[in-house]
C-alpha cells in the first residue's frame, strides 16, 4: 500500500514529466512571418501563375488565407510599429518611414507636412514585452523603427528590439543585397541549377526555433525580401523567369520574380523546422506583409496603386494564418482585418493577461479563426493616416482613407476633396462615386476626421 509521501512523491514527477505538454496546451508557440513590400498578388495562392511559390502556397491550403487583410500604412516603419503595438500609426504619431533628426520635407509643397518619427519610444508596449513570462522570444531581421545610428537599418543598442522586450534576435542582412557592396549585387554567383544561396538570417532564426525545446516560443522572422535591391545572384532562376516571361520582359520583373520564389524558399526552411521538431501542431503561423507592391517592380493589379498610396494596392496585403486544430484547412476569410489586429490576437491566445487596459486599434481575430464567416462580427470600420509627400515614383500628396463596409473614401488634403468607392463590385478603384453619393462622402468624411481626432493624429497644415 503506497503511503501519502509517496503518493505526492509520484505526484510531483507525473507534474514534472506532464509540465511541458501542460505549457504547450496553454500557451502555443507563435511565429510571425513578415515580408518586405509584398504586393497582395505576387503568390500563386493569391492568383499569381508565374511564379513558383510552393511552401506559401501550402500554408494557405493548411490554414487560412484572408482575401481583405491589409497594412496599417503604405510604408514600412509605421505599419511595423502598428504590428508590435496593436496602435494605428496615427495614434502613435509614426506615419512615415523613421527619419534621422533634421530631415528636411520636400520643398515647394502646398500643406507643411508633420515632422518624420524617429525613434519608436520605449514606453510603447511590445508584443514580446506583453507575452506571459513562460515564452521566450526572438526577433530576426528587419527592425527599422530607429535612426540612433547612422548605418541603414542598424538596431542601435537603445530603441531596438532587444530593449522592446525581445529575448534574442539578430539585423543580418543574409542573402539579401543590403548585404553586399554594389559591385556584387550587380553580379550573379555561382550557384548550380536549384540552388539558392544560404540566408544567415534564416539560419539563425532556424537555430533560436531549434534552442526553444519545450518552452514556448515567439519567433518574429522579419524578412528584407522582397525590398529593393531587387538583384537575384542566381543566374540559373533569373534564365527561368526569362523563359516564363518571353522576350518582352523587362529585368526588373524577372530579378522580382526570382526575388519572390528565393523569399519563399527560406519561409519552407522555417516551416520544414517546425515539421522535423514537433512543433508544427502548437504553433501558430502567421504570414503577412508590411505594406503593398513597390511600383517599380511589383504588378499590383487587379488593385490600383502601390506602395506610398492609399489605394488598395498599397494598403492590402497576403496574410496567412495556419493554427492546426483550431483553423479549418483551406479555409478563406473575406472579413476585413488589419495589422494592429495581430497584438491582441496573439495576447490573448498566448493566455497573457493585462496587468492594466492599454489603448489599442486591433481587434481580437481569435473568432474568425474558428469562424472565417465572421458571424456576429462587429467591426465595420477601418482606416488610415499618411499626412506626407512622397515625390519619388508615385507623387504621393497627405491623404488619410476610410473603409466602412464595402465602401471605401480617400481624402486628399491639398484639393480638400474626396474619392469613394464600391470594393465589392470594383476592388480595382476605377469608377469614383462620390460625385453620385455626396451624402455617403459628408458621413464617411466625418467619421473619418472623428477617428483621427480620437487618436491625437497629426495633421498637415498650410504653408504660410
């Protein structure tokens, strides 16, 4: 007959041996994949039927694909500090690309723009800073949310992610041509048929996966491709999009096209890790990228715009979510959702509990997870803030947009006019009704402002 001391000895290491599958159920691991100036078409699951995107195009068929997703911005930084904060970039007064002090505006222009961001402050409050104190995290890659050095891209050792509440993480450049001198990113390498070259920054964000064990993880894998340079150094993939694309191609859609397969080559790397380790079934996969298609490179169609714009070209984005046991394989959302929707989505999964209310712009997506028809959905509403000129490729002016339902508005600051338009039966933005639904504009124009206002935006003003 076992005594009561070795009944709670045998009860100790039953806890001791189940304590890893108990943390795995209560709090999954997390990664977050994020591609750089990824236009919402550019993936075969997307409609793209050139480019070879299978590890992408699998995660879509093994979990969820959102057909409305879009960035916080149509630029870099402030859709990044929105995805780590769950805060519009209006709200947090980021709203352009982070600017060392001093940087001058364009000159000439009608309306004076806000000062450029510099730094993301430290008071804001990370996803990693926000995790239960179970997780461990790690950030690879692109940052740009500081200028505290003079180096492009540099973390810096006091606004970077390491000081945001992130445990390891490393800026490597990898592959990418931000890596390389000019000479070399001009040249190809020696790379045999179905090679691509080694990515560092994988490599070590492979290894951080691998040094998890059985704690639970948040590996934010924030990738340079698809961003300019757009140079591939594999001969052999740039003859194959040759092919593809015919005579008439220009090298920047082929140098693209092969910039996007190699992208999708490294995000199988990490997603193969996850298979070899166990740890597929507990991990949530999200895939998404941080603004659209540069238009020098990217074809944004069927959507209008691009990168620096409001349109949808510029704001919508691929996102893909995989979460075995909990997302219906194969499944697709049409609800609208938007990047600051991922912090309160992964704070509350991870079972994290506030320790206070914190001001927030994202909604929890947890039910659409399990119920992609939205059913009971409430949100209706999203918008954004770009109160800046943007003279390269594009000639962006201050604008700021609203979609409410279906229908969407861009207002323009320097005319003080608006665009609407229907998305459900014209997603390109070719026909503008505001002419014909003048009263829907006066509400959709006062909702807008309303929203800015609630969130302390800034705004451009008149040059005197």
């Amino acid at each position: 007959m076992a005594t009561p001391g070795r009944n709670r000895y045998y009860l100790a290491l039953i806890c001791l041996f189940a304590l890893p599958s108990v943390l795995k159920a209560q709090h999954p691991n997390i990664l977050v994949i994020l591609a750089d100036d990824l236009g919402w078409a550019d993936l075969g699951c997307y409609g793209n039927r050139t480019v070879s995107t299978p590890h992408l195009d699998r995660l879509a068929g093994e979990g969820m694909l959102f057909t409305d997703a879009y960035a916080p911005a149509p630029i870099c930084s402030p859709s990044r500090a929105a995805f780590l904060t769950g805060k519009s970039p209006a709200r947090l007064q980021f709203e352009f690309v982070s600017k060392p002090s001093g940087s001058k505006a364009p000159n000439g222009t009608v309306l004076v723009q806000p000062p450029f961001p510099r730094d993301l402050p430290l008071k804001e409050v990370s996803l990693a800073e926000m995790l239960p104190p179970v997780y461990t995290s790690g950030f690879f890659g692109k940052w740009h949310l500081t200028q505290e050095n003079d180096r492009y891209l540099g973390w810096g050792d006091r606004f970077g992610p390491l000081q945001q509440g992130f445990d390891q993480g490393s800026e490597s450049r990898g592959s990418h041509p931000y890596g390389f001198g000019k000479a070399e990113q001009n040249t190809f390498g020696t790379y045999s048929e179905g090679e691509y070259p080694a990515d560092r920054l994988t490599e070590e964000a492979i290894a951080f996966l691998k040094s998890t064990g059985n704690r639970p993880f948040l590996l934010y894998y924030s990738m340079y491709y698809v961003h300019t340079p757009v140079r591939t150094r594999c001969k052999w993939l740039y003859e194959k999009y040759r092919r593809l694309f015919g005579p008439d191609a220009s090298g920047k859609q082929i140098h693209y096209a092969a910039f996007i397969e190699t992208m999708d080559v490294y995000v199988g790397q990490i997603l193969q890790v996850l298979e070899e380790t166990g740890q597929r079934e507990n991990t949530v996969v999200i895939f998404l990228s941080d603004n659209g298609g540069h238009p020098g490179y990217a074809d944004n169609g069927p959507l209008r715009g691009s990168k620096w714009t409001l349109y949808e070209g510029g704001v919508r984005v691929p996102m893909i979510v995989r979460w075995p046991k909990v997302i219906q394989p194969g499944s697709v959302c049409s609800i609208p959702v938007i990047g600051m929707d991922l912090f309160p989505t992964l704070v509350k999964l991870s079972g994290a509990v506030p320790a206070r209310p914190l001001k927030q712009d994202g909604v929890d997506l947890n039910p659409l997870f399990r119920n992609p028809a939205g059913t009971g959905w409430e949100r209706n509403t999203l918008y954004w803030h770009f109160p800046y000129y943007h003279p390269d490729f594009v000639n962006t002016k201050p604008q700021s947009a609203i979609r409410l339902g279906n229908h969407k508005l861009i207002y323009f600051y320097e005319e003080e006019r608006s665009e609407l338009y229907d998305l459900a039966t014209d997603p390109g933005e070719t026909q503008d009704l505001a002419l014909r639904m003048a009263g829907k504009v006066r509400r959709m124009e006062k909702n807008l402002l309303e929203e800015l206002r609630r969130v302390n935006a800034r705004f451009p003003v008149k040059n005197q």
